[in-house]
C-alpha cells in the first residue's frame, strides 16, 4: 500500500447514484460477496432447521433476525476489497519515511534504515525517551524526527 499516493475524493451523491455505485460494487466483488454472505448463512440455516424441526415457521424468522449479523461479514470482506488491509506500523513508517526523504531532498535511507523502522515497530515507542533508547536513533535524529515518528506512531494505533 502506498500512503504517499493516496488521495480521496468526497463530493455528495443522489439516491440513484449510489445505488447505482452498489450495484457496480457488488458486480465487482460478487465472488467474495456471496462466497462470504453463504459461507456464513447455510451453516446457521442448516442449524436452525434442524433445531426447530417441529416449528418449521421459527428458522425463518430467526435467519430474518440474524441478517444483520450475517451482513457484518460480507461488509468487512468488501471493506477489505475496497480499502485492502489496515497499513502495518512498518508500512506507515516507511511511507512517513519517504515523504519526508523528499522534503528533505535526501535519500530515504539517510533518515532511517530499514533496521531501525523495523525496531521502532517492533518496540512502539511512545515517548521520546523510548524513542532515544531505540539502536540508531541518535541525539541528532531524535532532534530532528522524533515528533513526526511519535506522530505517526500514534497515527497507527
């Protein structure tokens, strides 16, 4: 995922517009939609039916009852189709790294090696003293980066 790049933009949308935007979404992801969506629902129907063998009219009612938690399911599946997964706290250094790279006109690794932004997520400092403890963060980054790190840090969790 490339956080650097990432630009979004909101404008409000008519009825008919997102629903059409629905439709298109749901021809896109139909594999995961309805993959997820009966994965999670003929497990529960094949249960209730089977538990209400007597009273065939309660499994229906209770399937109704429980569709919005059989939709929580699909919505995180499209979630991740749409969106991809949450950026790791590696993944956010390393694109606060470049960015900031670039505005210094600097190569990225100047400002951090990859040994150190993996030592820093790994450790999740969360003062500058915990940052200053982290092997290759010297007094002369911790001046210069440990605001913006802590920030992004903080961005992440």
């Amino acid at each position: 995922m490339q956080l650097e790049r990432l630009s979004v933009a909101l404008r409000p949308r008519g009825g008919w517009e997102a629903l059409d935007l629905g439709f298109q979404m749901a021809r896109g992801w139909w594999r995961p939609v309805w993959g997820t969506w009966l994965a999670v629902y003929l497990p529960a129907a094949a249960v209730l039916h089977v538990l209400f063998q007597e009273t065939l009219w309660i499994a229906p009612l209770v399937l109704w009852w429980l569709k919005p938690v059989f939709d929580r399911f699909v919505l995180h599946v499209v979630s991740r189709a749409v969106f991809g997964a949450p950026p790791t706290v590696a993944e956010a250094l390393r694109a606060w790294r470049v960015s900031r790279a670039r505005a210094d006109g600097i190569a990225p690794f100047i400002v951090f090696h990859d040994s150190v932004l993996h030592e820093i997520a790994s450790r999740r400092p969360g003062t500058r003293g915990e940052l200053a403890a982290v092997p290759g963060v010297g007094p002369a980054k911790l001046d210069s980066y440990a605001d913006e790190v802590l920030a992004a840090l903080a961005d992440v969790a």
